[in-house]
C-alpha cells in the first residue's frame, strides 16, 4: 500500500519536528516523491547520515521513488 503525500508529510513532521519541510508529489499518483528537509540535527552529518535518518523515520511505509534533498 502506498503512502498518501499527507501521511507522508505527518510521518516526517512527527520524526522532525523541529524543521519546515516540502513535500511534492511527483506524478500525481502517491508513489513517486520529492521530499526537501534541512532540521537543525542534521548539523555535522554526512547526506548518507541525513538520508538514512530520513529513511529510518519512514520505516515500514512504502515509497516507490523519493527524490530527497537534505541540508544542515
């Protein structure tokens, strides 16, 4: 089952509370995703570090694609 972008958007927020984040959807279709963040605890990290915070908050949703920009 796919993720809705509004579930999308939850999950991140409730893992990320501390940032704005921007959620596209790609296709209109709830499968294919851009996913913008940058929380202050990113700070210091590697973007293979900030990726797979981002993953592990996603963990147990399905994502087709999910084109992820990440930042300090």
């Amino acid at each position: 089952m796919v993720i809705a972008i509004s579930k999308l958007g939850e999950v991140i927020r409730q893992s990320f509370p501390d940032t704005d984040i921007k959620v596209n959807d790609l296709a209109g279709d709830d499968d294919h995703y851009y996913l913008k963040i940058a929380p202050k605890r990113f700070f210091g990290k590697t973007k293979i570090e900030q990726h797979k915070m981002v993953y592990k908050a996603l963990e147990g949703q399905f994502i087709h694609t999910l084109q992820l920009e990440t930042s300090a």
